[in-house]
C-alpha cells in the first residue's frame, strides 16, 4: 500500500513537470463504505478489493462517473445552493426540461458525436486508503422476503420473518487520498480556460465527498467523506519518500564502502591503530598481529602505524628503550614510511638527556592543554626543552591561533630562545 501511494505520488509529479495539472485530495470517511454489493460472491454480499493488495479501494470508474454526477448537480444550481428553476432549463423534443451538456463538461468527461468524439482532459487514479484499512460489520435485514421473492404475489405481511444478511464496509474514520490530473489541452476541446477547468473539478470534488457520497447506499448517508486537506501530499507520503531517501543513500553507501574494502581492505584496522597509546596495545594489535603484516608496505596504513609508535613514544619517553625503537624499526623495514626515533636513544648526549624529567614531560605533551596542566615556567627553560616546547607549540599552531594566551605563550618562548641564543637574535 505505501508502495502504491509512492507510485501515484511520482507519476503525478512527474506528469507536472511535463505540464499537467495535479490535483489531490486527503480525506476522511464520515460513515462506512460500501462497495461491490451487486458483486458476484458466494454470500451475495461482495466487496471490491483491489487485486494485487487484497484491501477495499475506489475504482477510478467509478469515481468518474460520481464526478460527473457531481458536476451536473453543481450546474443546476446558482452561486447559493439553490435549485435553479425549470424555466431556464432547455427542453427536450416533448418539452420537458433538460440539461444541456456545456463546454467545460465536454472537455473535462469527454464527448462522442456522430462525426467526431474526444476523450476527456481529467485523467483520474484509483483511490486508496492511506493505512491498512480497518473493516466492520452491517447488516441488511428484509422484513418481508416472501412478498420480495413471490414478485408481489403475496403482500408484505407482518407474519414474514426478517432474515438478516451481514455485510463488510470499511469503518467510518478511514482516511484516503484522491489523486487527478488535467492533461494537456487537445486541439478539439472546447474549453481551454485552465482556471475554470480546475475549479468546476474541485467543485464537483467536494460535491461528490461531502454530499453525494461514494460507494452503495449513498441515500442512506454511507460513502460521506471530510476533506481533510487538498494540493498536497499527506505528511506521512511525504516521510514515507523522506524515509525511502534514507534506505536509497545507506544503500550507496553501502555500495560504496564494499568497493572501498576491496581496493583499501586495510582501511578497517586504521580505526583501531588510531586508538593505540601504550606500548601493550602496540604490540599487541601491530607487532605481533599477523594479520597486518601484509599490510605494512601500504603507505597510508605504515603512516598510520608510525603514527601510533610516535603516539606511544611520547606518551612515556622514559620506557621507550633501545629494544623497543629496535622492534618498530623492524616492523618498517621493508616499509615506505621512514621511522625515526622521536628522541635520542645515546644517553652520553648532552643535548637531549632522556634522564631530563622536564625536557621528557615536554616531549610527551599531546596537546595545549596538556601544557597548560604542567605550569612550565618559560623563563627558566633551558636550551633543549625551550626548543622541544617550540616544536610542540608549532605542532598546535599557537603561532597563529586566534587564542590570545597561545599566542601570548608563544611569543615568550621565541623570545626565550632567542635569549638563549644571543648570536642568532
């Protein structure tokens, strides 16, 4: 049913974009429906279901004929509802008065002549329910079958039994969306007043809902319909296409993720690499992962890994050992990425000793506001941990942050620095 609505839904739209009129009615049933009584069934009771989704619906016939109706109904009356009198009708051949078929019922329904015909410009769909209907049961009850059956042989005696007959309608409540369409104008219609075509179709429209009634007994009040909106497609059509856009763009992306996985099938581990920061993790899911290994010539996935070595390096330069930069130059031995130790492993160097706890807090920083929780006092840096914190602020981009302290602080390190270096300042 959802599928259907969303097929007349889209032919609609795309017959408007070829020039047609759209014209769609979201109602509401007042009383049960009734349709397809005089159906053959084995109860006699019929009802008419629409053959590929098993639910009640309105046959577009059907309604074209009602409109029809409708539309006559509309013309005998004048702008107040009241019934025009017979004296402006025309007559017939006996002189009884008639109604003479116009211009704008000829376009809209169509018309055949002894020497010409054309098909209407109103092209109407079958009407569904907007949700799996709900049916309920009513009742026929003949009071007097003998006298119906004996073809007025016997009179309708008070001694005949009632002899109930039950029937399906759709319950009062239901709601259903009308759905037409004004094609192009033909070269033969007598009317080609677009304005006055629609009108005299929404007019006849509302007639048909509210006071004519669709379906069977209609003068019994069954078939009335409340206009609930008009000119657009129910809320819930429109989410349904909403919904359908979502599942179509999943599916693309799907589709486009598969092919990704073929030509890139390391890009799935990346995520995890992207976590590691400890030695543990590092060993774990990389140096001793077999399943990586064929991998490592992939430039993006060895940046990746080379990234996380740095990330656990820094994090805790104290344990990162001769063994340990020994195993991850290994890994990237037959790599593209080149690896190089984030500091000296000589512990003779005085330029970068490791056993410097501040230079080693500075070298471990991940972020500014890892800097900001250590309270570095610039001004009593030495050489190699003012040129390890300038690397770190270029890292961050303080330089050229809108942050007026990230600026400010690097401004006191380049000064700083330059203190310490007298010849190049």
């Amino acid at each position: 049913l959802r599928d259907r609505h969303r097929q007349q839904s889209n032919f609609c739209q795309s017959a408007k974009a070829d020039g047609f009129s759209v014209f769609i009615f979201h109602v509401r049933l007042q009383s049960p429906y009734i349709s397809g009584l005089g159906m053959s069934h084995p109860t006699e009771t019929g009802m008419i279901f629409d053959h590929t989704l098993g639910i009640p619906y309105i046959p577009a016939a059907g309604q074209k004929g009602l409109l029809r109706l409708a539309y006559i109904l509309n013309d005998l009356k004048d702008d107040a509802g009241n019934w025009l009198p017979l004296e402006q009708f025309s007559q017939d051949e006996d002189g009884n008065p008639c109604w003479e078929e116009d211009d704008i019922s000829r376009t809209l329904f169509g018309f055949s002549d002894k020497k010409d015909a054309l098909a209407g410009r109103l092209v109407i769909l079958d009407a569904y329910p907007l949700l799996q209907p709900e049916l309920a049961e009513d009742i026929l009850n003949p009071h007097y079958g003998v006298y119906y059956g004996s073809q007025g042989k016997n009179g309708p005696s008070e001694d005949q039994s009632p002899v109930p007959v039950k029937f399906m309608v759709v319950k009062e409540g239901q709601e259903f969306v009308f759905r037409f369409l004004l094609r192009h104008g033909l070269q033969k219609a007598p009317s080609a007043d677009i304005e006055a075509l629609s009108g005299e179709i929404k007019a006849a429209m509302k007639t048909a809902l509210t006071e004519e009634g669709f379906g069977a007994k209609t003068a019994l009040g069954y078939g009335r319909f409340e206009i609930l909106d008009e000119g657009e497609e129910p809320e819930i059509v429109q989410q349904w296409f909403r919904d359908a856009e979502i599942v179509k763009q999943k599916r693309e992306q799907d589709r486009l993720t598969r092919i990704e996985l073929a030509r890139y099938p390391w890009r799935p581990l990346l995520r995890k690499i992207e976590k590691v920061d400890n030695w543990g993790e590092f060993k774990m899911h990389i140096l001793d992962n077999s399943n990586v290994q064929k991998y490592r010539e992939e430039k993006e996935f060895a940046e990746s890994v080379k990234n996380a070595a740095l990330r656990v390096a820094r994090r805790n330069p104290k344990k990162w050992i001769e063994e340990r930069n020994n195993l991850v130059i290994d890994w990237f031995a037959t790599s593209p990425a080149v690896w190089e130790p984030p500091f000296s492993q000589s512990k003779t160097t005085p330029a970068e000793p490791v056993g410097n706890d501040l230079l080693s807090s500075i070298i471990s920083l991940f972020s500014w506001s890892d800097y900001r929780k250590m309270n570095i006092k610039i001004s009593s840096l030495d050489k190699s941990s003012a040129e390890a914190l300038k690397e770190k602020f270029v890292e961050w981009g303080c330089k050229k942050s809108k942050d007026k302290k990230q600026k400010k602080a690097y401004q006191q390190l380049v000064d700083r620095i330059n203190k310490l270096n007298p010849s190049k300042s």
